[in-house]
C-alpha cells in the first residue's frame, strides 16, 4: 500500500544568523510609540517599516529568502518579480494575542521575529472546502490535522502562503512579543498561454 501526500502546503523557514543590532533594536522601540489598535494587540500606524534605513540589512535578507521561495517553491517560467507591499510591527503585550487571520490582496506572506516569549509559537489552519467531516482522532498526523502549532525563536523568518489562516495565543509574559509582519506580490509575466495569458505591471 502506498499512500501520497498530494498539494502540501509550503512554508520557507530560516534563521537570520547574526544578533539585532542597536539601531535596529532602537527603531523597534521608537516604533512602538506610533501604533494602533488590532483587535487583540497593537501593530505600526506605518505600513512600510522595512523602507526604514535603520531595517535595511533585515529587508534584504527578507528579499533574498523571497527569491528562494520563488525560485524553489513557485518555480515561474517567465520573467517576474516578487516584491514586498507593505510590512508592519506588531507589539502583543500580556494577556494579548494575534487573531486567527489570512493576508487578502497578496501572494505570499512572512513574519520574523525579533522578541519571542517562553514557548511562543505560530498556529497555522489548514484550508477548507466542499464537506468537512471533523473526526476526532486517535492520533494527530499530516493528513488528519486541521492545525499546526509551529514553535518559533528569535530572529526566525516563516514565508507562507497569503491565503493560510494563522493566529497566536495569548502572551502570559511579563514582556512584549515583537514581530515583523509582511506582504509579498507579483509584478511581470504570470502566464502567457491562450485565454489564461496575465502580465501584471
């Protein structure tokens, strides 16, 4: 007997391999003194953080690893480019949380982590459709889980698809969880065959 595991779900994990620096650690914290209100926690009134010279180093790594997952997971044929649309910093304080959510309007999206908490995580759900039949189980594995709670560290970058609904539990810390948040779309040929042929500019 075999059994496949068809259409996975891709994410792109790495680890930047240096510490923040100063001037970075002290925009994040300036930062959090322009914010607003996100249901549960608070992210930048700014939607272009990493436009900030003080994140540019952090920018470009996020690039490069956003042409490793084009390159790698998408695969293209034709000639386009991935860019970043907008990025932000959220700030979860105690007993704050992020809500369960999905990125609209974009293609691939990726956090990275600049201060976790003890035993931080990501939960990510897996995508319905059509009838759904929620088992319970006897034991949890790729096929039946209808989520995935992804331990996280510091300095951790996770690229995933727009579309993957996420969330993250309440912070139970005496300390503020900080990430970067971001969304990534496509400029350039996507496909040149008949009736389906889309270039965007």
């Amino acid at each position: 007997m075999i059994i496949e595991s068809l259409f996975p779900t891709p994410l792109l994990i790495t680890k930047l391999n240096r510490n923040i620096t100063d001037n970075e650690k002290q925009f994040i914290k300036d930062s959090a003194l322009s914010v607003r209100n996100n249901i549960n926690n608070s992210i930048t009134t700014s939607n272009n953080v990493l436009d900030n010279n003080e994140l540019k180093d952090i920018k470009e790594y996020i690039e490069t690893h956003i042409q490793e997952y084009k390159q790698k997971i998408i695969s293209p044929k034709y000639d386009n480019t991935l860019y970043i649309t907008e990025s932000w910093i959220n700030y979860t304080n105690k007993n704050q949380s992020h809500h369960k959510h999905s990125h609209d309007n974009s293609l691939v999206s990726g956090v990275f982590y600049f201060n976790i908490v003890e035993n931080d995580s990501i939960t990510f759900y897996k995508k319905k459709s059509g009838l759904s039949l929620s088992f319970d189980t006897e034991t949890a594995n790729v096929f039946n889980s209808l989520s995935y709670r992804l331990p996280v560290s510091n300095n951790m970058l996770i690229l995933f698809p727009s579309e993957l609904e996420h969330e993250v539990d309440i912070n139970i810390q005496d300390k503020t969880r900080i990430s970067l948040s971001f969304n990534v779309f496509v400029k350039g040929v996507v496909s040149n065959v008949g009736t389906t042929k889309l270039i965007i500019n």
